[in-house]
C-alpha cells in the first residue's frame, strides 16, 4: 500500500502523538512507582495525613524537577548549544 505526501505526513503526525503519549504515561508510571516507595510504608485501608502529604510534595518536586530540564533543555536548544 502506498501513500501520498499528504497521508504520509498525517500518519507522521498521529505517531508522533502516540509516542507523545506513551512518554508520558510512562514518566507518569515511573513518578507513581517512585513516590509510592518513598512514602507509603503500611497498607491499610485509608491513608493518612503523612502519607498523602508525603504523595502530594513527591508529586509536585517531580514535577517541578521535569518542568526545569524540559525548560534548561529549551533555553540551550535555543542558544543553538
């Protein structure tokens, strides 16, 4: 099966996406794994107050940690480095 310019290009675009979107499930899943270990110790039903404090500031140092490379990564990709 052969496709023309146009198609070619739209089906560049789709697996772009999709590969966009895995990259992030997966960062997502390694974040997860990776707060889950550092802060939940005993399973019980509920969680507690030190426990979802602990997720809350995991979460958000992770993603302040990914939103300064993608942002250092942008700075240098822009100075052509």
């Amino acid at each position: 099966m052969q496709f023309n310019e146009a198609e070619q290009r739209e089906l560049a675009q789709f697996l772009e996406a999709e590969n966009a979107k895995a990259r992030i499930q997966q960062t997502v899943h390694a974040m997860t794994d990776s707060c889950w270990d550092k802060c939940i110790f005993k399973i019980n039903n509920s969680m507690d107050r030190s426990d979802e404090s602990c997720l809350s500031n995991c979460v958000e140092r992770f993603l302040d940690s990914s939103l300064f490379v993608v942002k250092r990564l942008e700075d240098l990709r822009s100075a052509g480095i």
